[in-house]
C-alpha cells in the first residue's frame, strides 16, 4: 500500500490574453521611450492598421488615446506615485515596467474604468509583453496604488507648496521643475495663473480647421462637420473647430488642401504678419523657416488675394517636401524652395514681409506634445539662441526699408522670445540692425490679454491656442 500523499494536479496553463486596446498603447509608449518618437505621428497609423484588421472601433480607438496621451502627461506624477509603491530606486524599473505600470496607475487614478479592471488589464497585459514574473511585481505595485484616490496620492507624494513651490507644483501638475520655473517667469503673477497654465498643458486640445482663404469658407467646414461638431474659432476670422473630434482628414476641403488642421494661434501669428502695416508695394512675402506648411499656406493664401507671390523657403529637404504638399493647388502663384535661413541665397533688402517661425524647445505645446516635456533639457535653449538670432538678423536684412518681419515661436519662455529680439535689435552679438517694434496687439482684434505689447504672447489657458509668440518690427534703415 502506497502511503505517500497524492499530488493535487497542476492547474492547466492559461496563455494570457491580449487586449488589442491595451496592446497598441503599450507599443506607442515604447515607440515614444525607445525611438524618441511622437505619439502624434505613432499613434494614427497604429490605429488605422488595427481599424483595417478589424480589431477596433471609434470607442476602441478613444481608450487607446487617452491611455496614450494620459500617460505621457501624467508621467512625472505618476513616476512619484510608482516610487513611493516600490522599495527600489525608480530608475533600475525597466522602462517596460514602467510603461505598464504607468499606463495601470493612469487607468486607477485618471479614468472611471473600475478598480478590478484596471488591475486584472494591466496585469493581463503584463503576462503578454513582459512575462509572468514581472506581472506580480505589476499586481503588488498597483494594488498599493488603489489604495488611494489621485488626490491622496498628491497630498503625499508632493512637497508642500510653502516649503518648495516650484517642486510642489512640478508634482502636482506633472512638469519638469525647471519647466515650471521657466513658464513662471514667462507668465509672472502668482500661483493661479501659473497653475491654470500648467494644468491646460494637461488638457486634450480641440482639433481644430483652417478654411484657406479663397479656396474653402468657415461655413463650408462647419457644413461638411455637421452642427453638433462644429465651433466657431475663438479668434481667428478662418477657424473651425471640431467639438466632438473625429477624422478631419475626412474632410474633402482638407484632401483637397483647401483647408487644414492649424491651432489658432498659428492663424494668429499668420494674420498678424499679412495686416501688419507696410510702406509702399506689397507683392513679395517670405515664409523663412515654412516647414511643414501650415502657416505658408494660409500665408500664399492671403498674398494670393493681393497679387502677391509667397516664397517659402525650409532647410530640410524632407520638410520642404511637406511644405510642397501644403501649398499644392494654391490659386496664387508661389515657389517653394530648400534653403538655409542663416545663408539665405536672396538678395537684401528683396521681400515686403517676412515671417520667421524659428525652431525652438516647443514648450508652448506641450498639450500637443507631451512627451517633449520629458525630452527637453534646460541646455537646448544655449543650442536654439544663436540659430534664433541669425534667423531673426538674416530676415531684417532680406526685408527692404519699410517692410515688416514677424519673429515667432511656439515657446513662450522669455530667451526664445523677447530676450532674442531685443538682443539682435541692440546688435549684442553683432552689428546693430536699424528697425523698429510694430505694435502687433490691435492686429488681432478682439483677443483679450495680450500683455503690455508691443510683441504678443498667447496661452493656452487664457486663450485656449498653443503658447504662440509673436514680434512684428518694420525695417527703418
């Protein structure tokens, strides 16, 4: 007689289950981490093959955005919240795990989707991209993570603002400290304004339309969109916007290049620019820095209705080529070209305007791009000043006396914007230019608090655009 105990029989294998949804997040967030891509250009062709395959639907293709977008917002406070979960230092996590456990917190605290079914996914998805092993670590890190709501987690993780404003703030809003600082000083005030524009950057943006002058109208845009998705732009006379979202590359006017997607910022800073007052003729505009078309477009649209001829010049051939497409059917006539802004092959003195949207950091869209927040380093503003000043010195040489120059950026920070300008004015790192500041506030009726001119800084929680920059200066000599 065998007396040794019998053996329970071993539970059947159960192969995890992949969650499409969860799976294309967990892939663009690697695509972001690995590639230092942009979950703008990664995640609608993800989406689009998984429609073709059959996998997803509209509500489908929402959650997997907000677990995209979200995460990547909300990834400093999260990466607080994870540390405090864990009993080793956050950066010996592989940054798998931390995709996926980021992803689970944002599901916990940033979403309705129920307690057990953020877990079960999470930990299901870590069972299908990182192993068995790894998804127990996933199940005890988030079980601790449900014990507390987002606010809990804030009033522990996070410094006290009378102790340390600018990392209390960093925490909470889930920035940079040095982000914080610097968009502080851009703003001025106190703590409400600086945290209204700290959380915008953390709001979904509206997509919204540019209707191209004399190619497509507002009223055609917002016919073909239907009268529940469609808004009138705040401030620009060529603004749609689209209330509930959706394809707008559905649209036939955006096909056909008749319009486009543009924050309104941009269409600002372009309008800005054409009204602008100028001496004398008016027949030849410069695009100095087009890539990748947007605002050259609008701009070849509103010389056209003048008789004026639009050149747009970009750096990079590949960005040219954008350009190329966006101006593709203009009525007027335009010329698009490859060249360096800084060694320009015109001739001084050839153009009646000028727009230089020069590279910068970018820390005006942020909302946009969230993941740049994370990307950007305090050094890159040294590398950006002096392309920014030799673009902006360039382009009042290549403007004649008289005309007009619009030095823009999408920062807001105050050595990519002012502090650029009024170097170059008073010729710091170089020869004097002789030219003088237009103020550009009653060019944009109708928009409130522009500051104390001449130049204009828009916001994205004041004016719900990107934070655009503008400095229009009229040539004198």
């Amino acid at each position: 007689m065998n007396d040794q105990p019998r053996r329970r029989p071993a539970k059947p294998h159960r192969r995890p289950r992949k969650d499409p949804v969860r799976f294309l997040a967990f892939e663009a967030l690697r695509a972001v981490d690995e590639r230092d891509a942009y979950a703008n250009l990664v995640l609608p062709p993800l989406l689009k093959k998984a429609r073709a395959k059959g996998d997803f639907d509209g509500r489908d293709a929402a959650l997997a955005t907000e677990l995209v977008y979200g995460t990547l917002r909300r990834q400093g406070t999260y990466d607080a919240i994870v540390a405090a979960c864990i009993d080793r230092p956050l950066r010996e996590v592989d940054p798998p795990v931390l995709d996926v456990l980021n992803m689970g917190v944002h599901q916990l605290l940033g979403t309705r989707i129920p307690t057990h079914a953020a877990v079960s996914a999470s930990v299901e998805l870590a069972r299908v991209v990182l192993g068995e092993g790894r998804a127990k670590f996933v199940n005890a890190v988030l079980r601790k993570v449900s014990a507390h709501d987002l606010d809990g987690w804030v009033e522990k993780v996070a410094p006290p603002y009378d102790e340390d404003a600018e990392d209390h703030l960093a925490v909470v809003h889930s920035h940079p400290r040095w982000i914080v600082s610097a968009l502080w000083d851009a703003l001025g005030g106190g703590r409400a304004g600086v945290e209204d524009l700290l959380e915008a950057d953390n709001e979904r943006p509206e997509v919204t339309l540019v209707a191209r002058p004399g190619r497509a109208t507002t009223e055609e845009l917002a016919t073909a969109l239907g009268e529940d998705n469609s808004l009138p732009g705040r401030w620009s006379p060529y603004a749609v916007r689209m209330a509930e979202g959706g394809e707008p590359g559905a649209l036939a006017a955006v096909q056909e290049g008749r319009a486009g997607v543009q924050d309104e910022g941009s269409q600002l800073v372009a309008a800005a620019l054409a009204a602008a007052p100028v001496e004398g003729r008016d027949t030849r505009w410069l695009d100095g820095c087009a890539g990748p078309g947007g605002k050259a477009a609008l701009l070849a649209a509103l010389a056209a209705e003048r008789g004026a001829v639009l050149l747009a010049a970009e750096k990079q051939p590949h960005r040219a080529r954008l350009v190329e497409r966006a101006l593709a059917g203009n009525p007027g006539p335009y010329q698009v070209i490859t060249a360096d802004g800084t060694r320009p092959p015109w001739l001084p003195g050839s153009f009646d305007r000028i727009l230089m949207d020069v590279p910068c950091s970018g820390l005006g869209a942020l909302r946009r791009r969230p993941e740049s927040r994370w990307r950007r380093r305090p050094e890159d503003l040294e590398a950006f000043a002096p392309l920014q000043r030799g673009l902006l010195r360039e382009a009042l040489k290549a403007v004649r006396v008289g005309g007009a120059v619009g030095y823009a950026t999408c920062s807001p920070h105050l050595a990519e914007t002012r502090v650029v300008v009024e170097d170059v004015l008073k010729g710091r790192d170089g020869e004097p230019v002789e030219a003088e500041w237009i103020d550009a506030r009653p060019l944009l009726p109708g928009v409130p608090a522009l500051g104390e001119g001449p130049d204009i800084q828009l916001w994205p929680h004041l004016h719900g655009t990107d934070a655009m920059y503008l400095a229009l200066l009229r040539r004198t000599g």
